[in-house]
C-alpha cells in the first residue's frame, strides 16, 4: 500500500506554562510561531487550556494540536522547520515562559497503513 494524502498525521505540542504567564504565552504563541507553521502546511486544530481557567499562582498546560495531510507533508513541514532559523529562535525565547514541552506527532490507528506504507 502506498501513503496516501488523505492520511492526517496530528502534531501535538504540550507547554506547560510558568504560572501566570499562560495567557501570554498563547498569545504570543499564536502570534509569532502560528503564522510560520500555516506557512509550512500545519493546520491548527485547537489550542486547549488546563486546567480550564487562567492560573496566577499555578502553571496551566497549553496543548496545540496541529494536523497536516500525510506523512510526506509532514516530512516536509519538518524539513522546512529544521531550515527556519525562527523556528529555533522561537523556542529559545519560549524557554522564558515555559517549565516544560513535549511534543508528539500521531495518526489515527485507521491511517496507520496509509501513513506507514505498510
């Protein structure tokens, strides 16, 4: 079986955010390194908050979760990231509001064969 286009691969970043600084963040986030990811194919899905209300004295958690057709878009979106020099600079400066990040890349168990060739 070949990779299909139809496949959609999901890029989930997870930030959880200096306490207080969360609705900053987002904003800057959707401002400075959104844009850049449209650019390189990435559709934002939704941006989510935990918990479920902006925290002062405590981190809340971003999760963004991005998707993009097939795996060799993905492939291409993170070659053209690796070659953006604002991509790194954009993390660097994130590391000021962030106390950590994860992110993770999947697909449905449904797209599996079609985003794995096999």
């Amino acid at each position: 079986m070949t990779r299909t286009a139809e496949a959609t691969v999901y890029i989930v970043d997870e930030m959880m955010v200096r306490p207080g600084r969360a609705r900053a963040f987002l904003a800057a986030y959707l401002e400075r390194y959104a844009p850049g990811a449209e650019a390189r194919g990435l559709t934002l899905e939704r941006a989510l908050i935990s918990p479920p209300v902006w925290l002062d004295d405590q981190s809340n958690t971003v999760t963004v979760t991005w998707t993009v057709a097939g795996v060799d878009a993905w492939w291409q979106q993170r070659w053209a990231a690796g070659r953006d020099p604002s991509v790194a600079q954009w993390w660097a400066d994130a590391e000021d509001w962030l106390v950590s990040r994860n992110r993770s890349t999947s697909c449905t168990v449904e797209d599996l064969a079609a985003v794995t060739g096999v």
